[in-house]
C-alpha cells in the first residue's frame, strides 16, 4: 500500500475529529466546567487509533468502515476516561499527556474524576446512535464494549497494575494485566467493527487473534519507548517505568529481548489475516508500524 495506509489514516483521523465534537455538543451539558473538562482531553489531539482500528476491520470483512464512525467515537470517548482516570495521582500520577498538562492538572482531581465518569457514560448512549445497525448488533457491541472497559478488562488490568507496583511481577501476571488494561480495548475495536459489518464466525475468529496480538505488541511497544524514547516526541517523560519500579517486557527480559518479542508478535498478527484480501492491507500495514513508531 505504500503511504496509501497513511493517508486513509489522516483521512479517519479528520473524520473522527468532526464526529466526537459533534457526539459530545448534543444535547448540551449541565456544567461548563465539565464539558470543557471532556472536551479538553477528548480533543487532545490522539492517534484516534482505536477508533480507526473498528473501521479498518469493517472494511476487512467487506463493510464501509465510515459508516461506522459513531461507535468509533464511542470507543475514543471510552478511552479517553481511561487516560484521564490513569493520570490521576491515585493512579500513575503523571503531569503530561501528549505534550500537555494532564485534565487534573488543570481542572483539579474532582472534575478530573467526573469528566471520565461521564465520558465512558456518554460512550454507551452514543453506542444507541449507530446507523446503518440492526438492534441486535448494536446489543452485541454494548455488551462488548462493556466487558473491554470493566472488571475482566481494563478495570481489572489497571488494578493488577496498582498491586504490582514496586514488586517483580511474572511474565504471565504482566501478559494479564496488560490483555486487560491494553488490549481489551484493542480487541473491542477490532470485534465490533467486525460485528457492525456483519462478518461471519471465521472471520471474527481471525480478527479477534489479529486484535489479541496487536494488542501485545503494542504494549511491548510503548515499554520499549518508555526506555528508548524521546520525550519531546512521545509528549511525557521517559523512563517512568524503571524509575517508579514497574515490571515491563524490557526490565523482565532485556531490550534486545523485547525488541526481537514485538517483530514476532507482528508476524503472528500479520499471519492472522492469511486468509483475507486486500480489503485487509490497512490492518496488516498498522500492525507493522508498531514497530517503528516513535510515540
């Protein structure tokens, strides 16, 4: 595909921009303070990647992956509460988030607190909107999306990651907590643009394994960035992990170790999709920028 990938990216990304301002402005909010709050980390400039991942896997089992940019909003609003709760000082503590100051930073730990509660509130009653989905869909995806962001999924993961703190943690306790707190997110998106297009049960199958591995190679990804990184490009200080004692694929193993786990991982995502077209280049295209990318 060349650049090709890159530019849709682009393209989604500008999409995806208009929509979540649209799906956060309907039907107004009672606080000011409180939409500015969402609203300053929604619009925070992100990859939009996961949302751009539900398409992307709509377009792979022969669907029209724009049609289904409202649940791609929901899914960004659903991590944007994440991010907002994750840099709490109860949590991860951190004071920058893509290059800017954290939503506790600026509006205090409380609105920071509600503006997450009602983002991933809000991302459920944008799920309803979806066009272009049977209710039957729209359930499935509901019921998806709610396992990715709960107690077996991101909310489980990120506790395992707060019991982990400053303790050395095995391969298989870190390969949990972060299938919760990273990849089921991953895998939502992948799944229910899959289920909004109508694929069949192999397919599914295929994607949910593509999900699975990407998602673990994106997080060996940001452990690697996390002790190679630049901080000006990543837009938070680098070298976090070791310096707060957390487990990682590279204080576990080595660097060389991690780097040479990531370029598998790929393989075993790109290897999922064995039996899709072309349809499926943009997937295959993003799971190999992993491993390159540079934030």
């Amino acid at each position: 595909m060349g650049d090709e990938w890159q530019r849709e990216w682009t393209r989604r990304q500008e999409l995806l921009e208009n929509h979540l301002l649209q799906e956060l402005g309907r039907g107004g909010v009672m606080s000011e303070t409180l939409y500015d709050s969402m609203k300053y980390s929604l619009m925070a400039g992100g990859k939009r990647l996961r949302p751009i991942m539900l398409m992307a896997a709509a377009d792979a089992v022969g669907g029209r992956g724009d049609d289904f940019v409202t649940t791609g909003c929901a899914i960004e609003m659903i991590h944007t509460y994440s991010l907002i709760h994750d840099d709490l000082p109860a949590m991860d503590n951190d004071d920058y988030r893509r290059g800017k100051l954290t939503n506790h930073k600026v509006f205090g730990d409380g609105i920071a607190v509600l503006a997450g509660d009602a983002l991933l509130t809000l991302a459920f009653e944008v799920m309803t909107r979806q066009e272009k989905a049977t209710d039957a869909m729209i359930v499935t995806v509901v019921k998806e999306m709610s396992a990715a962001a709960g107690a077996n999924g991101m909310g489980g993961g990120q506790v395992v990651d707060l019991e982990s703190e400053g303790k050395q943690i095995d391969m298989e306790t870190l390969r949990r907590m972060h299938m919760g707190k990273t990849g089921a997110l991953f895998r939502a998106a992948i799944r229910c643009g899959a289920i909004l297009a109508g694929a069949d049960e192999a397919k599914l199958k295929a994607l949910t394994t593509y999900a699975d591995k990407f998602g673990l190679a994106f997080q060996i990804t940001d452990d690697i960035l996390d002790f190679t990184g630049d901080a000006a490009v990543i837009g938070k200080p680098v070298g976090s992990d070791e310096r707060n004692h957390k487990s990682t694929y590279v204080t576990l193993t080595s660097l060389a170790t991690a780097q040479n786990l990531a370029q598998e991982t790929v393989a075993e995502a790109v290897a999922a999709l064995k039996d899709f077209g072309g349809e499926a280049d943009f997937l295959r295209e993003l799971v190999a920028y992993l491993v390159t990318r540079k934030k």
